[in-house]
C-alpha cells in the first residue's frame, strides 16, 4: 500500500502545483513506469469501478472496463485526466449542436497513452477489444457529487448522468 500512497499524494502535488497538466504529466510517468496495472490494484475485476482518493478537490478512480462495453455520450463538468495501463479505450467526441450533439472526431488510447478532458468536453467512451481494459480516471472536484449531462445515443436528447446506472451497467457486464 505504500506505492498507492505515494501514487496518490505525488497526484495531489501535481493538481496543487500545475492544475490538469500537471496531473496528466504525473500520471504519464506513473504509467510508464508500472509498464503494466501497478502491484497495488491486484488482479483485475471486469466491471470495478472503484475510488482510490477523494475529497472536495480531486477524485481518482480505477476503471476496469469489460470487453466491449460503451457509454452513452457525457460530460463531467469538471476536467479530465485518463491513463491507459492495460488495454484499449475508444473515444467519440462530440460538441453540442442546437438542443443536440454532433460527432466532431475520434480517439484511441493504447496502453501508456494519457489523454485529458475539459469540462466541459463530451465523449463516448467503449472498450472495443475482447479483453479488459484498466485505466486510472482523475477528474477535479468531487467527481461523485459533481452533476453530469448525457445525450441519448440514438436521438442526441440531453438529460441528467445517473452515475449509479453508469455503475450497474459496468457491473452487470464486467
Ligand atoms: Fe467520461
């Protein structure tokens, strides 16, 4: 556990001294240097999505992203930092458009990659491979109390982020 302490506070250092950037640096070098899911997560578990630090200014979170599986389109209101230690995870970005939301690109994060978001940023994110993706989520503020948005997948409707349902979702296919 002393490796995830020292995880965990060299991430708060980052957010203290560069803000996003500065976790994404910090984040990057964890990466490279576990090569791999660090000792302290432990086998992985499809589905887990699970917090490793919160408080009212930061919230890191290991996802472990069963095979195939996607989210509908969403904010965070608040920014974004996503690591890649294992896997693959896919991304549809999109901007808002009127009531509605439109496709403006896409992105695919490999192990190792890092990739940061702004508040006010939308995507879909999927794991498209036949195997789990693991990823550490940092998002400022406290990301289980923030309010999020979403858009229906098929008619661009926006409505509130239900995270317990995005939690059930993960659990019942991982
Ligand atoms: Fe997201």
């Amino acid at each position: 556990m002393e490796d995830k302490t020292h995880f965990i506070d060299a991430i708060k250092t980052a957010h203290e001294s560069g803000g996003r950037d500065g976790v994404r640096d910090v984040l990057a070098t964890f990466l490279e240097s576990w090569g791999g899911p660090p000792d302290w997560i432990g086998p992985l578990a499809g589905g887990d999505f699970s917090v490793i630090y919160r408080d009212d200014a930061l919230t890191i979170m290991n996802i472990i992203w069963p095979k195939g599986i996607i989210t509908e389109p969403h904010n965070h209101n608040s920014w974004a930092v996503i690591g890649i230690y294992q896997g693959r995870e896919d991304n549809l970005l999109w901007a808002r458009d009127g009531e509605g939301i439109k496709p403006i690109g896409s992105l695919t994060l490999a192990a190792g990659d890092t990739y940061a978001m702004s508040a006010d940023d939308i995507h879909t994110a999927f794991n498209p491979s036949q195997s789990l993706t693991g990823a550490i989520h940092i998002y400022e503020g406290d990301f289980l109390s923030t309010p999020k948005r979403e858009w229906d997948p098929i008619t661009h409707e926006e409505r509130p982020r239900i995270m317990a349902e995005t939690f059930a979702h993960f659990r019942d296919e991982g």
